[in-house]
C-alpha cells in the first residue's frame, strides 16, 4: 500500500527531448512513479536536453502530453539541463581543483584509430590515457594556443562494485572502463556528468532506468564520490524486445505512445501491458487499476531477462476496457476516431452497439463504412456452405416479414427472429449467419439484435434484396 508518511524517497524520469517517447521511456516513467507513489516519495522530471542540436520545443510538449494521459504525475519540475549550466561550470571546477581531471586533445580521427584497432584486435575500446601523459605545461601550451579539447575524468586500475536492485552485485575493473569524457570540445557537459550533477544535486535516491544505463554505472559512481555526493540505489529494467527477440522497433508494431494514441488503445491498456513488461503480479493477476498497480508494485521482484511487448495481450487489454468504462468516457474517447462524413443522428447508439467489437478505437471507422456501404459480396463471397437455396429462401422470407417499425425495441427483434425461425425451419448458424452476411458482410460483429437496431426498416430492405440478388445469382 502507499505510505501515508513522508519518505526520503526521490526519484526521476529524465527523458532526452529529442523524439516522442517510445515504450521503454514509457515503462521507465510507470515504473518511477509505481514506486515513488508507493514509498510515499517524490518524483521528479527532469529534460535531459544538452543534446542542443536535437532538442526540440515539439517533443518537449509531446512528452508533457504523453505523461498527463497516462496520469502520471510529478512533484518536482521539469527541471531543463540547458539551463543548469552554471551548476555543471561550478561541478567540474571542483574536479579541476582535485586534480581529477585533464584535457584531452585526441582528434575524432585519432579516436576513431583507437576504437578500430580495439575492434580488431578482438577486445573493447577504452581510451588508454594518450594525453595524460602531457605534462602540466605542454597541456597549458596547446590551450593557449587554442588546440581543441574536451576533458576526461581519471579513472585509475581499482575494481568499482555496487548493488543493483535487479541485477545484484555488480563489478568492473577501472581498466577496462579507462579514462572518460566529461565534455565536448566546445566546453559543453555531455550526459554522463550532467545526470550526475542533477542527481546529486536533487537528492536522487533511487535511479531506475534501462538496462543500456548499467554500463554508465560505474563511471557515474565514480563521479558521484569525486563530487561528494549521496549514492543513490540503482535499478536497471530489462531490455524490451519484440515477438522476434529483437529489439523493439517500429517493424514490430507501434513504438511510441503517440502512435498507440492514433490508433486508439486506451490509457488503461497502456499501463497494463507496460507494468507487465519485466514485472509479474502476484497471483497471476493481469488486469490492474493503476492503484492496484501503486500497492502491489515491488522493485526487486523485477526480472533481469528481456521482456517482450505482446501487442496481441495489448488488444486484449484494450477490448476489456472499451467494453468496461463508462459509456460516457467510451463516447468522449470513440467519437474523434469517427470519419467526419457519418452523420450525427443515431450516432451515438451505432457507436456504442460496436463497441464489444472493438479492439482499437481507429477499427470504429471500417466498421461504420459496413453500415453505409452495401456488402460487396464478389470481393468478399459467402462460405460455400450458405450459398445455397435454403438462404435465399430464408432472405426473401427476411424480406416479406419486415414491418414498418424498427428494431429499436429489442423485444419486437425477438418476435421477427422468432417467426422467421419458425417459417423457415432453420436454427442456429444457418438462421443467424445468413442474415448477418446479408446486412453486414462480416461473419462476426455485434449481436444480431444491435445489428438490426443499426439500420431502419427501409434500409434493412435494401440490404436483404441486396443479398437476395447475391445469392440468386449463386444458385442459379
């Protein structure tokens, strides 16, 4: 259950502004606010948007807009990294002043030497410290005269461990990782120092990410203790990866949450299918409300094996809940999704009639096509088994009985199903799938009754003499 009392528990979601989010930014917001909520902490946003170049206004808004669909909420933001500058200056002066840092004047060319020769000879690339081995003065030298540089931190031989809420113990050799940029040639701080700087600065306490964050793990510990910093816990989410094993991307299915919007997948079919992704209720339990989600939520019971996105498990969350809200929250989300060219009248009661049909709210436009356009039975033919006599006789039969009144009134459907059943003999598929073919085309759809109640009498005519001529054709 979610404490009640206050907790040093903080949190963040820092998202990069440069695209919508995809699914795994999603899971790591949910599963940041899940725990803060739970911990009676606080969650914080923060852009991560020193990528200047690729930054835009655009996504900064697609992101608040994603997070205010999904009810996530925040306590503290959003704080942008392009206008922390100052604190960063300040951060690395106080590396500069340990002596914990120095320039590096390797080119890109030179660098690119580097990670080829690595590459091989069969091993990873790390810098191997070409531009420590400058003297004070020979560094002083080239500043001066106005040589490029950026900064890199020094890291040395000694192992780095910690403690991975998911993953466990962890350790890397300080000789493997080697020396690392803290800066652009241009002076800017690049992600790895600015998220630690924030992280420490705002009293990080937890930093839940993806699992790609693990490898940056031991370089931001090791800034962590150089600047003097609180450690916050880390946990690393698996990776997401599509019904092929690889990783998730558009070939798979939608990958942001502005493309699931689009094609009309609820809000509470988004969260279940994310809280699902590296994470099991107990019991077996699939179908949560977000606040069932806050109570039973547990970091460590987290799993380390790649999740995968099941799109068929989000159509099926997504049917339960078109067919479990409100009829008013299922017409203020259905309505936009209607082509502009259906008309208003009765257009509420067509929706609603469709929607245990629905597994996404954009298939609601195919399906009032079906009801202003006559079945084009040559494209689509009936299964051979109903392309005989006895349908026919049963459809001209479907024609004779028809009265003026409507089928509005479910009753007076009743009593028209249960005379034609009785004039013609028939039962079961042979009686209703004939007479849905005939109106819709489709072998499966609406209940019969909310079929009928879509058209009027004239229109049910229209469609039955439709078929009629079909089958006639058919028979011979």
């Amino acid at each position: 259950m979610t404490k009640s009392k206050p907790s040093n528990i903080r949190v963040r979601f820092a998202p990069s502004p440069t695209g919508y989010l995809h699914l795994g930014n999603l899971r790591t917001a949910l599963f940041n606010y899940l725990f803060a909520r739970q911990q009676g902490g606080s969650l914080i946003l923060r852009l991560d948007d020193t990528d200047m170049e690729r930054s835009e206004e655009e996504f900064i808004q697609g992101i608040f807009e994603d997070l205010k669909f999904l009810g996530i909420d925040f306590d503290q933001g959003p704080f942008r990294q392009s206008e922390r500058r100052a604190l960063y200056e300040e951060k690395l002066d106080l590396l500069k002043s340990k002596g914990l840092v120095y320039p590096c004047f390797c080119s890109k060319e030179t660098i690119e030497n580097f990670r080829a020769k690595a590459k091989s000879q069969g091993r990873a690339y790390r810098y191997e410290g070409t531009c420590l081995s400058l003297s004070s003065s020979e560094s002083q030298d080239k500043v001066a005269a106005g040589d490029p540089y950026i900064l890199r931190f020094k890291v040395g031989e000694d192992n780095i461990s910690f403690h991975d809420l998911v993953w466990g113990e962890k350790q890397f050799s300080g000789s493997e990782i080697g020396d690392f940029a803290l800066t652009r040639s241009d002076g800017s701080p690049l992600y790895l120092f600015t998220s630690v700087v924030d992280d420490g600065d705002l009293k990080v306490s937890h930093v839940i990410r993806g699992e790609d964050g693990l490898s940056n793990t031991p370089r931001q510990l090791l800034l962590w203790k150089a600047l003097g910093y609180s450690i916050p816990q880390t946990a690393h989410l698996p990776l997401i990866l599509g019904s092929d094993r690889k990783l998730l991307s558009k070939r798979h299915g939608a990958s942001s949450l502005r493309e699931l919007r689009r094609q009309g997948y609820v809000k509470e079919a988004i969260l279940n299918s994310l809280v699902l992704l590296g994470w099991a209720p107990p019991e077996g339990r699939e179908v949560l409300t977000l606040e069932e989600m806050i109570g039973l939520f547990n970091l460590e019971k987290v799993a380390r094996h790649a999740a995968v996105m099941d799109f068929e498990k989000l159509n099926f969350f997504n049917a339960h809940y078109l067919r479990t809200i409100s009829e008013k929250s299922f017409l203020e989300q259905a309505l936009p999704f209607v082509p502009p060219a259906f008309e208003a009248e009765g257009l509420d009661k067509k929706i609603l009639h469709l929607r245990n049909n629905l597994h996404r709210l954009d298939e609601l436009g195919d399906w009032l096509k079906v009801l202003e356009v006559f079945p084009d039975f040559h494209h689509k033919p009936w299964p051979e088994e109903l392309k005989n006599q006895e349908s026919l006789s049963l459809i001209q039969l479907a024609i004779r009985s028809l009265k003026s009144e409507s089928f509005f009134e479910e009753e007076a459907f009743k009593v028209y199903l249960k005379d034609l059943q009785k004039s013609s003999s028939l039962k079961g598929k042979k009686l209703f799938m004939p007479l849905r073919l005939a109106l819709t085309g489709q072998e499966h759809g609406p209940e019969l009754v909310k079929v009928f109640q879509l058209f009027d009498s004239v229109a049910l005519k229209e469609r039955f003499q439709h078929a009629a001529k079909y089958l006639q054709q058919c028979v011979g």
